[in-house]
C-alpha cells in the first residue's frame, strides 16, 4: 500500500487557537512512516507546513505519490495534540483538495480521538484513528478496506453511519525506532522552540523522551491520547539526539507532556553539545536535580504552576504536595542554572488579580517570567469539560468554544482580538 502521510498548511485567522504557529516536527508521522516501511509499505511524509505549500501545491505532491491512502491531522504534531484548534477548517480544506487524488481518506489527532463520529462527518474522510496513530496506522494499511470495521481503534464511516471500535490506543514505545530525518526537511526547520536565550543558529528540532503523564489535571486534554506514563528507551533516544547533531542541529525540544527529572537522560545529554528545552512541573524537581538539568544543556523551562494558591491548585487537580514558597524557590534557583525560565498560569477564576500581579513581579524581578493567567479552554475529552457537561457528543467543540468566548472578555496573548465563532470558522 502507498501512504501519504500529510500535515496540512496550516492557518489560524480568528482561531482561539493556543500553541505555536512556527512548524514542527511531526513526531507522529516520522514514527508511522518508519513503521508501514517496516511493514513493507510505501510510505511518505507531505508536511505542507514545513515546506510552505499551498494547497494547490500539497495535492499536487499527494497526487504525484498516488497514495491508496491519505492521513490527515487535526493537530499541528504531537506537540499540541492538547491544545488543537478547535475548528476543523484547515483538515477540512485538505480532505476536499485531495478527495479525488489520494484513495481512502484517513483521519488522526484529538478530534478523530475524542468525538470520531464529529471528525468524519465534518472532514467527510472514510475512517478516524482512536488515541495514538502510529501501530494503528499499520494494520489499516495492512488489511482490506472490509475488514477496517474489525479493527481495534478505529472509526469506519459508511451507509449514512459511523462504526466506533475501542480502545483507544496506546503505543508501546520500545516498539518505536529512533527517527531520522531528510536534511531538507531539518533545514527547513529554523524555529527552536520555546527558546527566548538568543536568536536561533541552525536548524532546530523536537524529540520525545516519554509520553503520557501520570497527572490528571482538569484542563489537560489527554486522556483519549498520549495518556499512560511510559518512557522511551534512553539507547533510542540519545541515538536520535546523535542522528540530529550530526546533521546540524543544535538545539532540540522536548514535546513529553511532563519531562521528569531523569538523572542517566541528563547525564547522557550533558556529554552531548546539544542544547534542550522542556516543559515540566517544577514541582517534581530538587535543587540537585535542577542543577543537573542545567548541566545537561537545558537553555529554556516551561514549568506548569497554574495557581499561585493552594485553593486554585485543588480547583484544577494538580497534586501539588509544595507551598506557592516552594514553588517560587525552585523556580527562582532553576533561573541561576537555567537561562530561560517561563511560569504558566492558567485563569482558574480563584485568585486575586492584585496578588497574581505581585507574584509575577516578584519573578520578573529575578528574571523568571511569568505570563498574565490565560482563560481556561474546556477541551472535550478534558476533565474540565466532562465536569460540566459530561462526555462528549456531537456538537461538543462547539459547546466547548461557545462557552469560553461568552465567559471571557480577553484572551491569550497570540490570539486574535476577537477569535470567531466556531461555526464562523468552519464555514470560511
């Protein structure tokens, strides 16, 4: 079987969309394509982002390759599968462009994950992968299209209805191969991650460590992918890091929801020139542990506090066993190691503006920076939208974006002034 495996052109106008906009890496497909090859499949990457094509110019590159069939995501990588544009414009547009050039169409991300009956109806695609895509990616390239119904983790569409079969699934990452990369696509790749230390040099690039996080936050869209804590084997990572350093690559990413203290990962990392950046709770690391993440090359931390209270922390679940004191310390001591140091807050509607801005002042001062609490998204598959309004269903992303433009006048600092309606931004 031929396999396309294409990461639209993506465009966020009046999204509420929260993660980066620069492109990224598709961890998902690198690994999927690795995979249907092993299986004896011809598969290939379009990443019409990373390569700046029009849609004109990625059904052209998909119809070149005469796919049986065409994967298409509704997250820009694994990176933001949490945090997705809610609307299903962009797929959208992809899955009209190449309806009549690319065979089957098959449909992967949060969306296909969280409501699969919502993403084939609206993308109008034949089949949507449950949960993580790659193992998956496989056996429908591997079976015939009648026997697609039959297999576990996935949504089959047809005759007017939609087949749903569980579970979601849930890779074994030891099964995973260390990726490698074309250079033209890593010279295409500028952009270095949430790094703000000094402009990029060379080409950048994401990795994963491990995958899942042992948390149950409310506000983290997780649970129907990348959920189950597990870590990669550390041979295949450093052997990727390795791969990436050797073609040029001098600052790599970490996209693991949670990126915990672990001391062989950091003691291999700081024998390597390659400088990282993470993202983590600060209150999983020590003093010692946060000295040997800067030893290791660290250059950027984005740590989830969220709440500067006990009560906002409880409000959103975060198990956080440390006083907001304990919080600051180790922020301010990960500063003197670490040259970029980044706070989150997250609007939980239980702390007091005047003392929020003290705080971060207080953090300002020491260098650490800490954003103004972002407006809360209730993402379907999210305990926070599951608390308000049960499990997702048909029209569950538009509840969802509904509800957080009536409930706040502002919004993220790299949103538009006003996001639009979701309806708006599926009819564009």
């Amino acid at each position: 079987m031929r396999v396309a495996l294409v990461n639209p052109p993506w465009t966020f106008e009046g999204s509420v969309y929260f993660g980066c906009r620069e492109p990224h890496l598709p961890l998902e497909y690198g690994y999927a394509e690795a995979l249907l090859r092993q299986a004896g499949h011809d598969a290939r990457i379009v990443d019409a982002q990373l390569e700046g094509l029009t849609l004109g110019a990625m059904r052209s590159a998909v119809a070149a390759f005469s796919p049986d069939i065409a994967v298409i995501t509704t997250a820009p990588s694994y990176l933001f599968w949490r945090c997705a544009p809610p609307e299903l414009r962009v797929p959208r547009q992809v899955a009209d462009a190449l309806r009549d050039v690319a065979g089957a169409l098959v449909v992967v991300g949060p969306h296909a994950s969280t409501t699969p009956d919502t993403a084939l109806r609206k993308i109008g695609a034949d089949a949507a992968v449950l949960g993580e895509c790659e193992e998956v990616l496989v056996r429908l390239a591997s079976a015939p299209r009648s026997e697609w119904p039959k297999l576990d983790s996935v949504a089959v569409a047809g005759g007017g209805a939609v087949s749903v079969r569980g579970p979601r699934a849930s890779v074994d990452l030891a099964s995973l191969p260390s990726l490698r990369w074309p250079d033209a696509a890593l010279s295409a790749h500028r952009h270095h991650h949430h790094r703000f230390d000094r402009p990029p040099e060379g080409p950048g690039a994401e990795v994963e460590a491990s995958r899942g996080c042992p948390y149950a936050c409310t506000f983290c869209a997780k649970d129907n992918f990348r959920s189950a804590f597990r870590r990669r084997p550390l041979r295949a990572v450093i052997d990727e890091i390795d791969a990436l350093a050797n073609q040029g690559v001098a600052y790599v990413y970490f996209v693991d929801e949670i990126f915990l203290p672990d001391r062989a990962l950091l003691e291999a990392l700081a024998e390597r020139p390659i400088l990282f950046g993470v993202q983590m709770r600060i209150d999983n690391w020590s003093e010692e542990t946060l000295d040997l993440l800067g030893r290791a090359g660290c250059v950027s931390i984005e740590a989830g506090v969220e709440s500067i209270t006990q009560d906002g922390r409880v409000r959103l679940a975060k198990k956080c066993r440390l006083s907001t004191d304990d919080l600051t310390r180790l922020l301010l001591h990960a500063k003197r190691r670490v040259p970029f140091v980044q706070a989150n807050l997250i609007d939980a509607g239980t702390d007091d503006p005047a003392e929020v801005a003290r705080w971060r002042e207080r953090l300002r001062a020491s260098g650490v920076w800490a954003n103004e609490p972002v407006p809360m998204f209730p993402y379907p598959g999210s305990p926070e939208y599951e608390l308000r309004w049960g499990e997702p269903d048909d029209v569950a992303w538009e509840r969802a974006h509904e509800d957080y433009l009536l409930r706040f006048g502002a919004f993220s600092d790299i949103q538009d002034a006003r996001p639009l309606s979701l309806p708006d931004l599926e009819r564009a």
